[in-house]
C-alpha cells in the first residue's frame, strides 16, 4: 500500500525503527531487504558511548534496553550510508544531541550523506537530562527549528511518552517547520529485581519496549492526532499487521516496529508486510488515508460516553472443565451456578463492568443490552 509520509513515497507504511538491528550499512540493508516502506537508523551522536555489558533483558512480553546509540562516529556514516542505500530504499537518520547546533551539524551531515529524512531523539529513557528536554516544549522548538533551517529533507521529532503534555510538545515540533511526530520511544523501567542475588536485572534503568507498550503508544497516537495537525508516525510493541492497523485507524500515518524485529528477527517484519499487504487488498484499500483515524471518530471524552443498558449475557458454550473463574472474579457476585451446573446471571446484581466477559476462557460470556 503506496504511503506518502513526510513528503516520502514509501512503498508501505512499515518503517523499521531506530535501534541496533541499524546499527550500519550492512544491517540497514538487510533491514530494507525485509520490504519495509522505510528503515530509521540507530540514533547517531557526536561521542559514541562503549557498550554497557549486558545492556538488553526481555521477561517474555517485553524488553528492556541500556544500549545508547550507535558506535560509529558521524564521519563513518559516509561510508556506512553508500552501503546501506546500495540497493535503494529510503533511510531516515536519527541523531541526538544536547544543543541546537551540535544537532543540526549531524543533521546537516547525514542529508550529505544521502539520508532521505531524519528523526530527531529528543528522549532517551536511560539517561534524565533528554527526559527532561522531551517534556520542555520550548526546547524542543528550539532544536526542532536549528535543524530545520539546517536541512532541507524532512524532519520528524520523536516524542516521549513521559512527557507531561505531549500535544503541547508536538504543537511546537510544528510551529518549529517539523514535517511530523514519532511516537513512542522506549519507557523508562526496570524490568525486575534477581530476588536471590539482590540486584536489578540491569544495572540501570533502561527503556521498556515491546508489546506491554502498545496501549500507551496507541494512546499517545490517538491524543497526537486529536489535538495535532502533523503527520505522525506510531510505535510501540506492533508485533503484527493488526496492530499495525490499530496504529492506522487512531490517526497514524506509518508505523515503526522494532523489539519484534529484535525478538522474532527480521522475517517477522517481512511477514508483517506481507499480511498488511493482503489485508490491503482484500478490503480494497489502496491508500493509507482511506482507513487513518477512523476509529478515532469513536473515540469519546469520558464526558461523552452514554451509559448503555447492558447485561451479562451466557452464552450456550460449554464452560472448560473445573472452570468457575467468572464467579471467582465478578466484583459484584452477580455470577452462579445453577443446579444442572450452568453459569446463570444474578441481573439484579450485575453491573456490566465487562471483567468476566475478557477472562472467560471459551468465550461462554458477553454483554447484551
Ligand atoms: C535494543 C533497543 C535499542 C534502541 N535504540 C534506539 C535508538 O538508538 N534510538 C531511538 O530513537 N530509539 C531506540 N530504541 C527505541 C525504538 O526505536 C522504539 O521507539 C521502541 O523500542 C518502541 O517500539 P517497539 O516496541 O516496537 O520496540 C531502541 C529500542 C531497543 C529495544
């Protein structure tokens, strides 16, 4: 599905996201080998940190990360770029630093270079001083637009989800000439705690990423949409086409994907592109605008919401053998057994909160007006 993103003609609105699986040439191109629209490079700084050993954890849903930014030096990424875009493909390069010249300077360099857009990463999880830049709205204008004068390829700034107003971030971004937003980077955590040997799993914080963060990815996207006039960019824990297409209809115009990359490899993102694409074409949808935002016209205030007259409802599927989870858990005990054994509902007491309906495991329960 043909994407203009940023002014970009993306061949679909897949992006790879920044991070090690980009760390240079080679691993770039091997990522635009995957048929991703577009690739976004390891986040490039003017002093290259040594690596922290170990630096990466993952608990089985989601993952935590200390590895800061790539480890070759901007001069490198001449040589780096001419590999990576050997076979064509789009690069968008992502830099990082703290003042507004040292930004635009690495900016600058990678447009000559050959980067075909750039990202700026304004936050950084692991250490506080980019955390704070990324929830302070005139810093970032004030970096947003040294860039921009700068350059005259794209520029899009990834946002934070710790920022305190991430509209009021983003207004900025734009005021500042940035073509769109990213959203979300990492999250500051800590994965857990070895309870044996006494110590976190990492010695310092890191940034949480995978699945467990698409809901707050979801919802930056859908408030970034409501409230923002710039193209943006979603990211946060998309491990398939589906949730690729959850980004969509809250507002996204492309997508990034990375620690499903990083868990599954890069075959998933190929495979990701391919389901997207029949998906497109089953549905008869040649162009990403045709479905961007259309769940967020049913995306209420809490003000808004009607209270509906909903009720419990059985339905005729046999429950699992042994199972009462439903009555364990019905906050408001509206749940029994009747004397043939079936699950009834008590409709005096239910209040149709919805709990029992998600975690009954064959389905038997749903709400009904
Ligand atoms: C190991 C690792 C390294 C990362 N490095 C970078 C980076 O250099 N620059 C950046 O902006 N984001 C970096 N990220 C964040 C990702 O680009 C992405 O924003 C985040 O992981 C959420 O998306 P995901 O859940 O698909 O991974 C990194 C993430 C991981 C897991």
């Amino acid at each position: 599905m043909k994407t203009n993103f940023l002014g970009l003609q993306l061949k679909n609105p897949i992006i790879i996201a920044a991070g090690p699986w980009n760390r240079d040439g080679a691993s770039i191109r091997e990522s635009l080998a995957t048929g991703a629209g577009a690739v976004v490079t390891e986040t490039i700084v003017s002093e290259p940190f040594p690596d922290i050993k170990p630096r990466i954890s993952y608990h089985g849903f989601g993952g935590s990360n200390i590895r800061l930014y790539s480890d070759v030096q901007i001069e490198g990424w001449e040589r780096e770029m001419d590999i990576a875009k050997s076979k064509g493909g789009i690069v968008i390069a992502s830099v990082s630093a703290h003042t507004p010249s040292e930004l635009a300077y690495l900016a600058a360099k990678m447009e000559k270079f050959g980067a075909d857009g750039i990202e700026l990463g304004l936050s950084a999880p692991m250490g506080e001083n980019l955390e704070v830049t990324a929830s302070d709205p005139k810093e970032v204008y004030k970096l947003t637009r040294c860039v921009v004068e700068n350059v005259k390829i794209p520029v899009m700034v990834k946002l934070s989800q710790s920022a305190t107003n991430i509209s009021l971030v983003a207004k900025e971004v734009k005021r500042a000439g940035g073509a769109g937003v990213s959203a979300i980077n990492s999250i500051r955590c800590i994965l857990g705690v070895d309870i044996e040997k006494k110590e976190p799993l990492l010695p310092t914080y890191g940034g949480y990423s995978g699945a467990p963060i698409r809901p707050l990815g979801l919802a930056s996207v859908a408030t970034l949409a409501q409230t923002v006039d710039l193209p943006i960019c979603g990211i946060g824990g998309i491990e398939d086409y589906k949730n690729v297409l959850e980004y969509l209809l809250l507002g996204a115009s492309a997508v990034q994907i990375g620690t499903a990359l990083m868990i599954y490899g890069r075959k998933r993102i190929a495979r990701i592109v391919e389901d997207f694409e029949c998906y497109a074409k089953e549905n008869k949808i040649s162009d990403v605008k045709e479905i961007r935002g259309k769940a967020l016209e049913k995306l209420k205030s809490f003000e808004e919401i009607k209270i509906e007259p909903l009720l419990c409802y059985v339905n005729s599927i046999p429950c699992e053998a042994g199972c009462s989870r439903c009555i364990d858990v019905c906050l408001y005990h509206a749940l029994e057994r009747n004397k043939n054994g079936q699950i009834v509902v008590k409709e005096s007491e239910c209040t149709a909160c919805g709990l029992c309906t998600c975690l009954c495991p064959t389905q038997n329960l749903s709400l009904k007006r």
